[in-house]
C-alpha cells in the first residue's frame, strides 16, 4: 500500500513522497538523501550519507531495518490522500570525534592517577 510521507527539518519541509509500505526505513532515508535540497536553508546542513538521518515518527526514532508497514499503526487511520509528517534530525558525526573521545577518556584516569600519585 502507498504512503504519502512529509519531511519535517527543523530548516523547512521535504515532499511530500509517495512510498510503498514494504521498503524499510532504510530505503526511506536513501531516498531522503538523494532528494536533500543543494540550495536554501537545508543545504546548511547536508547529511553526508542515509546513516546521518535519523526519521522521527510519534515520538519514536524509526529503525532502519523495518520496513515502513511495522509503523502503520503509529501513523493512524490513513485516507488515500493523507500525508504522514516525519522529523527529520541530521546527525553527522566528524571522522576525529570518536578518537577524541578515548583520549579524553584515557587522560582522566591518567590525571586521576598522577594526583593520586603525588599525595603521600
């Protein structure tokens, strides 16, 4: 069955899209990001790949490896022309971010140690 789904960006709209319900999420956000505007406010934050996106419906982050008909019932009762609106969040994590993490999780016990250390 076909849904019509609406993107909600906290910098504007995207579709709405016609989608039918046995693609996964997945699917959704691949669409999603070959569709993401090059020019205007949402061309400020482009996800880099469909990882990036993160779909929001009732509340709930979607998981991408469900298709979209495990999401039927939070969606409602659904006319042939009803749009589904989902939130749109971008999260795009930087190449150094995760080894900025270990080493600052790797100088706190060190810090820790070398004051400890210091006291007699």
């Amino acid at each position: 069955m076909a849904l019509r789904l609406r993107f909600r960006h906290v910098s504007g709209d995207l579709g709405p899209f016609e989608f039918d319900d046995a693609i996964s999420v997945q699917d959704v956000k691949e669409r999603l990001l070959t569709e993401w505007p090059t020019d205007g406010p949402m061309a400020n934050e482009p996800p880099g790949q469909a990882a990036d996106i993160k779909l929001i419906l009732s509340g709930k982050f979607l998981d991408g490896t469900k298709p979209l008909s495990e999401y039927r019932r939070d969606m409602g009762e659904l006319g042939p022309e009803d749009i589904v609106t989902l939130h749109v969040v971008v999260r795009v994590s930087p190449p150094g971010d995760n080894k900025k993490a270990a080493k600052g999780s790797a100088a706190a016990p060190g810090d820790a140690t070398s004051a400890g250390a210091s006291s007699p």
